[in-house]
C-alpha cells in the first residue's frame, strides 16, 4: 500500500500573492516556468497528492487535471486563504522572493502551524533574504570569496571606479543599478526613497553564473553551473536567459565554496541556488544566495536527467543520490 503525501505547492507571484495588484509580465513569467517545473517533477511520483495556489489571471498555464487547484481571486488574501491549507497538508514547497520579506512570512507561517516546509529554515532565509547580512554573515565564517557590500546610505568612501546600487531584499535584476561616475551616483541616490534598505557593491567584471545546489544541515551537493545572460541598459541590469549546465572547469572548486557556505548557513535545506561571478583572474565571488528554487531549475531535468523535486523529499530521510545519465545545455530565456 502506497502512502499517499499531501503537498501544498504555493507560488507567489502566481499563485495570488499579488492579486490586488497588476501582474509583472516577466515575474509571471519566471514564476510560472518555476511553478510548471515543480508540478512536472511531482505529479509523476505516485505517492504524492497535489494542491496548488493560482491566481486567476494565471489560468494559462495548463497545470495537470489530477492537481487540486485553489483559484485566487482579486478579492481574496492569500494570507487568508494559507493557514487552512497548510494545515491540511502534509508538506508544504514555498517559492517567493525575499522582496518584502515574502519568502520569510511564508516559511515562517508554515512552521508555526508546525507542517514541513521543503525549504529552509526561516532562521536562514531571514539571513539570505538581506544580501548585506549575508555578507557579514559569510565574512564572520572566514569566507572570503563575497563580494564586499555596504548600505547605501552609509556609504563614504572617495567615489572611484564602477559600482552596483541594489535592494538588499531584492529578486533578480530590480532596481539593480551600475554607476560609473559621482554624477550617474548623485542621479541615482535621488530616485531611491529609503537609501538604508539598499546597498552598494565594487562592480566586479567577469561571467555572471549561478550554482544550482541541494543543501542539508550544513552538507551541500553542486548539481550544475549555468551562465546569466546579462546586460545593462540605460544603467539598469537586465537578465535576458540563462543557459543551464555548462561546461564547468571549476566544479572541485565551486563544491568547495558550497561546503564554505553550508557550514556559515547549516539552516539551508533543498533547492539553493547561489549567484558568482567568475572574474578571468582570481576566485569565484559570491553575489547573493537564494534559500529557494530559481529560474535555473527550470530547466536541469531536462539537462542533467534528474527529477530534483524527488531528490529533495527523499532528503527528509536520507541524503540524496544523484545519477545523471544526461550532459545537455539548455537556454531559458526570460
């Protein structure tokens, strides 16, 4: 007899987290290509039972009919509508950003109703959530390979060089700015509300690339490295596609810096993806680590022939054996 375990999948960006509010056509995007990626990987597990969250504006996606799907309307909360779904469940598989604190809401309300999350701990989203936190954290670890960060309104150094102006609880590319010089600076500072939730960056050149992990109480396993197709325009940063699993020259070298990073954060469980950049000379640095599933995922059954889904829920009880049979490269664009 088969033991049937009931999942909630949650979403945020499609699954109502914004449904009083106009719909980002490339958050969509990135979210329903992560929220379709999951549903594949699970609902070919016969032991699992399905429930998703879906804004009603999403109803293109075409999820799979034997998935019990809760619509979400304009009128609804999604924090109105979680609690008796959490706790109708057995599992519960958040994906939200860390922008305003969503991902950490989320988990953290999963573990007040003390249903299991397949993800990490609040303790280390709450970390990973504030990139400059995560600095100091991983620096207070003796791990150097992070790029040096500092809040923004906090910043005096003599302006020389190119720089980064980021949310420190930022997704992606938003409201990421380069600046080149003390006018482009000033410009900037002046459209940013509240200078204390951004910070800034050395702007480091090289490859930006992206490590797609599973972490489990302080152990981590690299499942592939993939290239960030990024450009900037008008002084913004713009991820165009990211190509999944590439040719990786630096694989010890990258495990050793998930090793670093498991031990500072052994909070970490699942599906991490951390971004780097790769500059043509030195060591890999780190950007920012995200205690969640990530664009990249979309694409690495395809590419490395793995369900990763199923890898995770059989780290409830063991530590995961990955056999790819497959070396492919895969372009998703955004």
């Amino acid at each position: 007899m088969i033991l049937v375990v009931k999942i909630l999948v949650f979403e945020y960006i499609t699954g109502g987290g914004l449904a009083q509010e106009e719909l980002p056509k490339s958050l969509a995007r990135e979210g329903g290509l992560m929220l379709k990626a999951l549903i594949d990987e699970l609902v070919v597990l016969p032991s699992v039972k399905l429930t998703v969250l879906l804004d009603r504006r999403c109803n293109a996606l075409n999820l799979p009919k034997t998935i019990e799907i809760i619509w979400v309307s304009a009128e609804q909360s999604v924090y109105d509508l979680l609690p008796a779904h959490i706790d109708a469940s057995d599992l519960v598989w958040p994906i939200a950003p860390e922008m305003g604190s969503q991902l950490l809401n989320i988990s953290r309300l999963v573990e007040d109703q003390s249903t299991r999350l397949l993800n990490s701990s609040s303790e280390s989203i709450a970390i990973c959530s504030d990139k400059l936190v995560t600095v100091q954290v991983l620096k207070k670890n003796s791990i150097t390979s992070v790029i040096d960060a500092q809040q923004l309104d906090e910043f005096s150094q003599e302006f020389v060089g190119q720089w980064v102006i980021k949310p420190k609880d930022g997704v992606g590319c938003l409201d990421c700015f380069f600046v080149s010089s003390k006018t482009e600076f000033n410009e900037i500072s002046k459209q940013i509300k509240d200078p204390s939730n951004y910070l800034i960056q050395p702007y480091i050149k090289g490859e930006s690339l992206s490590l797609s992990c599973l972490f489990k109480n302080g152990v981590a396993w690299l499942l592939c490295c993939n290239k960030q197709q990024v450009s900037i325009k008008q002084g913004k940063f713009e991820l165009n596609a990211c190509q999944v699993n590439i040719v990786n020259k630096n694989q010890v070298v990258y495990q050793h810096l998930i090793n670093q990073v498991a031990e500072a954060i052994p909070g970490l469980w699942g599906y991490v993806g951390i971004d780097i950049i790769q500059p043509e000379l030195g060591q890999a640095l780190i950007v920012e680590i995200n205690p969640r599933l990530t664009t990249s995922y979309a694409g690495i059954h395809q590419a490395l022939g793995i369900n990763v889904a199923e890898a995770v829920l059989k780290m409830l009880d063991k530590d995961p054996k990955l056999s790819i049979v497959q070396n492919n490269q895969i372009t998703i664009s955004i």
